[in-house]
C-alpha cells in the first residue's frame, strides 16, 4: 500500500496522544519548579526515573497505534517480519550505547557523534517490518520530543544562563560546559532527536507488533458466526 492509498492520516492518528504528551512534559516542568515529591518527579540529571515523564508512554501508544492501523486495514504483511525488524533495532540501539559509554570513556567526539547517529538510524529499522506503524511512531516521536527541545532551551536560559534547577538544565556530574550552544547540542539537541526518537519508535513498534500479532491469532482461532 503506498502513501496515497493509506486510510489513516497520521496527523489524526497521533494528535491526541502528541497532546498528552505535551501535558505531561508541561506537568513535569511545573513539579520540578515546585518540588513536588519523588518518586513522581525528580531534578536530577537524568530525570531520576521519575513516574511523572513521557519516555514510558511507547508502551502504551505503541500498540494504541498498531490497533488503530490494523483495524483500518494497514497491518503488518508478517507479523514475525514486524517483530524482527523491530528486535534488530532494538540491537542496533543497544549496540550504540554500549559504544557510547566506551567512546564517553575515550573522550572521542567522531564516536560519540557516531553513536547518536546509529540511535536515530535505529529508529528507522521498525519501518521494513511494519511501514505504517514505523510511519506514525517516527511522527509521534518527534511530536514528544521537539517541545522537550524548547522546553529544555527555555530552562537552560533561564537566570542568565544559571537555570532552573530541573532535570531539563542540570548537567551530569563531570561534564564539562565550554558554552551555552555546546551546553544545548550535547544535552538537548542530541540526545531528544536522536536516542529517544529511537526509543520511542523502536519500543512502540515493538509493543504494537506484538499486540498486532496476539490479536490476529486471537481472531484466527474464533469459531466462524
């Protein structure tokens, strides 16, 4: 099926959810300034696994999406074939961090810059087993983390550059800040449109092929009415 023919609009398809998310990257911004308690929220570098945060949602828009696109009648050609292009994503982000922590060791910017290339390449891997649904969870995954981006230049602006103390302007323990550019690409730019885009597809898709293919054997062995 190509593009023309797709019964599903993306745009319809991920509005609501891109919504959501956006409230809730809103809800954790206004916690941290608040100090509203762990482990609902929490300013560390990182996030702190924080409960309130968007990086969980995958789990359940990624088979939100899979039975919307199966129900309208663009499913995967094979379900085993959506999950294996998912798993090999899944091993190719894995791979790149396991490089990252070792080029981070090395203190090597061509291969740390490789490693962030390889997590957004990964994002792409979902879309030979399940095109539609690789389709709109790429969408979704920029429409979550583009406003983490702005979210997160607003707060390292804030205070003449000092910040707001949250986990959006903090840095990492050691990490040495040259500039507020460098501070921006290196904690922002990079990391939100680069390994969540590949977590969020590659999750999503994953989650949604299999509910995809649980369904399917679940219609398969109903008795004929």
């Amino acid at each position: 099926m190509n593009a023309t023919d797709s019964k599903v609009s993306i745009g319809s398809l991920i509005l609501i959810p891109a919504v959501i998310t956006l409230a809730i990257t809103i809800l954790r911004l206004v916690g941290e300034l608040e100090g509203w308690p762990a482990p609902f929220f929490n300013k560390a570098a990182g996030g702190g696994m924080a409960l309130v945060g968007i990086s969980w949602l995958p789990i359940i828009f990624g088979p939100y999406f899979a039975m919307k696109l199966a129900n309208a009648g663009e499913g995967p050609s094979s379900s085993g074939k959506a999950i294996g292009a998912c798993v090999l994503g899944l091993l190719v982000f894995v791979v790149a961090g396991a490089t990252f922590s070792a080029a981070l060791k090395k203190s090597s910017p061509p291969l740390i810059l490789l490693c962030f290339a390889l997590w957004l390449a990964s994002a792409f891997i979902p879309l030979l087993g399940w095109r539609a649904l690789g389709k709109t969870l790429l969408a979704y995954a920029f429409a979550a983390r583009i406003p983490v981006v702005v979210v997160m230049f607003i707060a390292m602006s804030a205070n003449a550059g000092q910040g707001w103390g949250t986990h959006y302007d903090v840095t990492t323990p050691g990490f040495k800040v040259t500039s507020f550019a460098q501070k921006f690409i290196d904690l922002a730019v990079l990391p939100q449109l680069t390994l969540w885009i590949g977590w969020t597809a590659i999750l999503g898709g994953l989650l949604g092929a299999i509910c995809a293919a649980a369904l399917g054997r679940r219609t398969a062995t109903q008795p004929a009415s």
